[in-house]
C-alpha cells in the first residue's frame, strides 16, 4: 500500500497530478451501477473530477500513479491498482464477509462504507484497512414526486422491490401479506423485480411487476401507493428504503442491516425479526463461517402490515 496518502505531505495533490478520481464500477451488477452514480454525483457535487470507468481485466494495467482510484464491485473482484492510492466500495448484507474477501481489501489503503452495518461486520469479519463510513449523499437524485396524501385508499397499496433474490424475502413477505388480509380486496401488494423473473403471482392482488423501468420513474412509483415494506433478510444499504424515506412514504421494515442507519426510532413501522444463521449462498466462495441474517416470520410480517393498515 501507499505510504502517503494523496493530499498529504510529499503527494502531488489531493487527487492527483490531473485532479482526477478514477472510479471502477462492476457495470454487470446493477445495484452496483447505481451506488457507482451515486458516488461520481457526490463527488463531483464537491467540485471532484470523476472519471467512472468499467471493470475489467485490464482495469489495473493503467497508469494510475498518484490518483485516488475507487474500486465499486463484489468482494472476490477486488484488486487494488499499481501506483494508485485504492479505496474499495464494498457492500455486504450478512453479518460476516468471507475470509478471501477480507485478504482482498486488506491490499486496499481505505475501505468506504455505506453503512454502520457493512463497517461492524467488516471490521467482526478481520479487515485491518483503515475503515471509514463515507455514503453517498442518497438525495442527490431529486424525487420525481413526493408523497402529499396519506390518508389510505382502498384496497390499501403496498410496494416493494428489488433483485428476484431469496435475500429480499419476497416468498415470506407474500406469505405474510396472505396471512394479513386472507380475502383479496381490502389491500394489494405490488412487488417491482427483475425483468427476467418469472415468477407466478400466488393471488390476484399481489402483482409482480417486471416492466423494466428507468430511475426517474423508479423514484416516482414509490409516493404512488400507501406504504413500502420491506421483509428483506439482509441489507448492505437498503436503498429502496432510504428511496421510499425520500419520497415521504411511509417505511414498514425490521431493524438490522444497512437501513438501520437510516431509520429512527417512531419513524417507521417496525418488522420483529430474529437474528438466525444464513447458511445459503449461490456460490461456496461466497459463504462466510458464521454468518447470520434477520429473519421475520410470516406472522411477523403479517402483525406489521395489520399494524400499517389499520
């Protein structure tokens, strides 16, 4: 690593001879994308020239001598730049990171996090890079719309998005939904998720909606219903949450992860949840020993949304 940092004594400036932060964004994970726009808007708002670039195999064969250069990807594709001062972005939602990981951002010379959460279960999981919790200002993209009415019409709309992922919880927030209102017709959920997803709706007022939508009209849908809920099992950022917080919606969701920065005590109907182990992943390499999530049952979910409704 680095021995000074750039800005310091005996560097050529604060970002660099050009004035130049290079940001290497894994454009093939959307989530991924959008924190990367987030952090070019933020930096560029502090009269920062940003140059986001995509990763790829040959990322780190520039010359990048005496530039700050800002690593925004998954865990197993970190790899700090030769000559570069690097920051790694990383997000993560369970409680522990793998341990190949951790010897990936300890080649870093800072690690930025969004939240509390992914700083504690970094610095649990063994990372000894200086860690710093730097978010991305997440009001940087203006609302299409905020919400103006909150008295509920009926049937009472709730919505919810994200990955078609067993992390988000969608199974156990349907089920809940179920058990909350057994007859259609006094509540809807919608559920905004990847275009690809296939799923089959269960009952006809659960939609899942897969039309591919831009940001702005993205930002826009959440003030459109009553209320958003989240029954996620783990979040690095919970930027859905914080989108719906924006947008003056009021947030149903548990208490752990990456939005509980974000939510406060009285501000939001809370999910009850219990911290279980996570023993699943979709790749080995991905599992950490340890690691845990948080998990609300059904009825759990379904005490909340009763609790919003009426």
């Amino acid at each position: 690593m680095n021995e000074t940092r750039p800005g310091s004594a005996g560097s050529a400036g604060p970002t660099g001879p050009d004035g130049s932060i290079e940001l290497i964004t894994d454009f093939s994970l959307r989530s991924y994308v959008v924190i990367g726009r987030l952090y070019r808007l933020t930096l560029e708002t502090l009269g920062l020239n940003v140059n986001e670039r995509p990763l790829t195999n040959e990322s780190n064969l520039n010359d990048f001598k005496n530039k700050w250069a800002l690593s925004n990807t998954i865990g197993p594709r970190f790899t700090p730049v030769p000559g570069a001062f690097n920051i790694a972005l990383p997000a993560h939602e369970w409680s522990r990171y793998p341990k190949e990981w951790v010897k990936r951002l300890n080649g870093f010379d800072e690690v930025w996090t969004t939240t509390d959460h992914v700083k504690t279960l970094l610095e649990a999981s063994g990372v000894k890079a200086p860690i710093f919790k730097m978010p991305p200002a997440l009001d940087i993209d203006k609302t299409a719309t905020m919400k103006m009415d909150w008295t509920g019409k009926k049937p009472f709309r709730f919505f919810s998005c994200g990955e078609a992922h067993f992390r988000k919880g969608f199974h156990l927030l349907m089920a809940g939904f179920m058990r909350a209102f057994p007859e259609p017709g006094s509540a809807a959920l919608t559920i905004k998720t990847s275009p690809d997803c296939d799923w089959i709706s269960p009952r006809e007022d659960i939609r899942i909606e897969v039309t591919e939508m831009d940001r702005d009209d993205l930002l826009h849908a959440y003030s459109t219903y009553d209320a958003y809920v989240s029954a996620s099992l783990g979040e690095g950022l919970g930027l859905p949450v914080a989108e719906a917080v924006l947008a003056k919606t009021p947030v149903t969701a548990n208490f752990w992860g990456g939005h509980a920065s974000i939510l406060t005590e009285g501000g939001y109907w809370r999910i009850e949840h219990e911290e279980a182990p996570q023993l699943f992943c979709s790749n080995p390499g991905y599992y950490a020993q340890g690691q845990k999530c948080a998990y609300s049952s059904s009825d759990r979910i379904s005490a909340a949304l009763r609790d919003v409704y009426e």
